[in-house]
C-alpha cells in the first residue's frame, strides 16, 4: 500500500465538485504500490519519486492523467490525450463512482504499467521544438537581442507552451500583445503557467 500525504488529505477535504469521484480514485491510488505526494498545489502519485498520475476534476468529468500515458497499452481505449497539444499524458474520465468503482481493474493496470515505464527507465521521446513559432515572435525575437537571449534560454517545454499560446490569437496585434506582455515573464525565464 502506498503512503499518504496529510496535504492531499486536508486538499480532498475542501473539494466540492467531485469530492466523492476523486475520493474513490484516490482510494484505488493508495491500495496500490504508488504514494501520494502533493506538487503543483494538488494531489500527485508518484513511484520511487517519479511521477505516476495525477487526479483532478475539470469541468463535466473527474481525470485521472497519467504523465507516461501514451506509452502505455490501452486495447479498451481508456486513456484519451487531455487536450489537443497533448504529447505525452493520456486520461481516463469518470463521471460517477460507479464508474471509477467499474473501472478499478483497468486502473490497477494501468498504474502496474506506469510503474513497470518508471523502473524500466522509458520516457516518451519528444523532439525539442517541434512546433512553429507565430510570425510575430519571430520579428521580436529578431528586434530584441535580450528577448531572444531569454528565449533561448527557456526548457523546451516552456518554449512550446508560450509559442502555443501566442500562436493561438487569431489577430496578429492579439498575438503581439500577448508577445509584449509576456516579455518580462520570459526574460526571468519563466513559462506560462510559472507564478
């Protein structure tokens, strides 16, 4: 059985929406071999300090992401990508906890499967910068040698997150206020869900 984190504990406490699908998740998480840690202020499953899946309820369903989800085998077609610019997680969604009660085999599997990914070593190869940057960032990048500088500097998956979301304005001076605004974040190298 894995360990519990007093913090996920008081954070399914104050849930409202979901509590009670969440609740069940949990509860097949922790019976299992994972514990339960608490990163980016939510509950987090983690085997020997790697992250294994996380639970979370958006809006109509409850999730359960698991980071390594597209390497794993899922014949039923459980696991779905979380959104569109999804690379690596996959999901399962539940509506109720019959539905998480129905699933639990499934979710036991696929928790052996991400464990069996984590001692094994496998990580979901992802090219550095497989996306096009906007126009508009282009010429700022070009303008602003302390910009581009910080640009560089930035994870590859911050790049990423901040070209999807100034790419994802349909006016050019949308994308270009949203260029100008995150210059500052950018520059202390920070993406765009960093505090």
């Amino acid at each position: 059985m894995g360990s519990e984190d007093r913090r996920a504990g008081v954070f399914y406490g104050k849930l409202g929406e979901w509590k009670a699908e969440m609740e069940a998740v949990r509860a097949v998480l922790l019976a299992g071999p994972l514990d339960e840690t608490f990163k980016w202020r939510q509950p987090c499953y983690v085997w020997n300090g790697t992250n294994v899946c996380m639970p979370g309820g958006y809006g109509g369903r409850c999730r359960l992401s698991f980071f390594r989800g597209v390497l794993m085998e899922d014949p039923e077609g459980l696991l779905v990508p979380p959104g569109p610019n999804s690379r690596a997680a996959r999901v399962m969604e539940f509506r109720s906890v019959a539905e998480v009660e129905a699933a639990r085999a499934a979710i036991e599997g696929f928790v052996a499967q991400a464990v069996t990914l984590v001692e094994e070593g496998r990580t979901v190869d992802l090219p550095d910068d497989d996306f096009d940057l906007p126009e508009e960032l282009e010429e700022a990048l070009a303008a602003d040698d302390e910009l581009r500088e910080a640009w560089e500097g930035l994870t590859p998956g911050r790049r990423r997150g901040w070209a999807l979301h100034f790419g994802g304005a349909k006016k050019a001076e949308t994308r270009v206020r949203r260029i100008e605004k995150a210059r500052d974040a950018i520059l202390d190298g920070k993406g765009m869900h960093d505090r």
